[in-house]
C-alpha cells in the first residue's frame, strides 16, 4: 500500500507540471493550439495532453473551440486578477533595492514613469550626502537616468515631439551639461540597457539606471543608484554598472508576467 501511494504521488507531482508547460505553451501562443501541435512541440504523448487538456477544460482553466482547439479559460482570469493586487512592484523590489544599497552604500531607487516625468517610489538611502538628500521624488526624463531609458525606447517622431515640447533654454535646463540631443545617445542606451545622469539635474550628482521589462519587452520601471560623482568613480562606475544591471535582470524576470 504504501509503494502504490508513494507512486500515486509521484505521478500527481509530474501531471501538475506537465499541467502547467501546457498552460505556459498556450500562454506564449496568441491563437488557439490544438492537441497534434501541443504533443509535438512539448514531446508529450497525445493521450497526456488530451488527458490534462480534458481536466483543465473542466475547471474553466481553458476553453475549447469547434476545432476541438484550445486558448486560456476563464479560471485563468479570475486568478490572475486576484494574483495581480498582490503582486505590488514596490514590494517586489524591496528586499532587492535594498540588499543593493547596503552591499555598495549608495542610494538605490525605483522610478516609474509618470507624465513626462520620473516618480522616484521607493528609495533606499546609502551613505550620507547632502546632493542625494536634495533630490526631489520626481524628474524630468530628459535629465534622470531612469528618465533616458524611457526615451531610448520612442521612435525618432516621439523623441522630436517631446524635445520641441520643452522647448528646451537656459531657463529650464538644470546645468550646462544637460544632454537634449538625445537621438545621439540612444543607441548606447539600447545596446548596454543602461543610462547616466553626470551631473545633469545637480552639479555633483551622478545617477546609473537600468529598465525593469514585462514580459512583453516593455519598460515599466527603472532602477537607479546615485551619489555624489567623485564618490562613484573612486568605487568603479564599471562595477556600479554591472550591479544596477543585474539587480535589474533579476527583477525583470521576477515581473515578467505584468502588463
């Protein structure tokens, strides 16, 4: 008795995944997938899929049309929109920001996009500095570096808009060393997903970003350490850079299924 219910668990334990690579294959197709294609491309046995196919098809988890072809059901809804108002980027990223700023000492934000600004909303203080205590939780994009990499991702028109719309002089420029034209610095951007700010909004200040992507390649939020610029040089941008890029790789995949 006790082998057949040691197997029977065993056997439940594989069925649930292979439940579940089905639900994720149907999830990454936007068309309805049949049985045949389902088998083939996962390397299932046809009577498994059918089987498991059959159950889901049961509890509303998926729907099936009169192609005997299947897509996600309405299980699946409900779930997710329950799942969705706990699952709070702020409180995603914490325990990452955080680890982040104690192992460098620097401030650690996260940054949304708001308008044609950046809203700085969630922070993590580093060592103290007078610079990084007179940031304001909001930006302009064209002189944040969470800001850059928003606008890496417009195409030339909107970019063109969006600069004739600040009508950019010295009155609202933070320093001389503002970078407006941007389209020369995109590429950089797009290629290393990585963005400055050297002492654009305040004299002394440097700020490195880098994106947070869904699931979909879209940004839907940044991740920036800041401090004074003398400071980040003498511990290595090189290696602030490679930690900013990686604490947002791993919220990247942690965030991959938002919209």
């Amino acid at each position: 008795m006790d082998n057949g219910n040691n197997s029977n668990s065993s056997n439940s334990i594989v069925m649930i995944e292979r439940a579940f690579d089905i639900l994720k294959y149907i999830y990454e197709h936007e068309k309805h997938v049949g049985i045949s294609q389902i088998s083939r491309d996962l390397a299932l046995p046809k009577a498994n899929v059918f089987r498991i196919l059959s159950t889901l098809h049961q509890v509303d988890a998926v729907e099936k049309n009169d192609d005997e072809k299947y897509s996600l059901g309405r299980l699946l809804v409900q779930l997710g929109n329950k799942a969705r108002k706990n699952f709070d980027l702020s409180q995603i990223a914490s325990p990452v920001l955080s680890k982040l700023s104690a192992e460098i000492g620097e401030s650690v934000n996260l940054g949304i996009k708001y308008g044609d600004n950046i809203l700085t909303v969630l922070g993590f203080e580093g060592e103290s500095s007078t610079l990084v205590s007179k940031l304001v939780p909001i930006a302009p994009l064209y002189c944040s570096s969470m800001g850059k990499l928003y606008l890496a991702q417009m195409t030339d028109p909107q970019l063109e808009a969006y600069f004739a719309s600040l009508n950019a002089t010295i009155e609202t420029i933070h320093t001389k060393k503002t970078l407006t034209e941007f389209l020369a610095l995109r590429e950089g951007i797009l290629k290393e997903n990585i963005a400055y700010d050297l002492e654009e909004y305040e004299y002394g200040l440097a700020c490195i970003a880098a994106p947070i992507f869904n699931g979909k390649d879209d940004i839907i939020a940044a991740i920036s350490i800041s401090g004074p610029y003398s400071r980040l040089k003498y511990k290595g941008m090189e290696s602030m850079k490679s930690k900013i890029s990686s604490a947002a790789k791993v919220l990247t995949e942690m965030t991959k299924y938002l919209e």
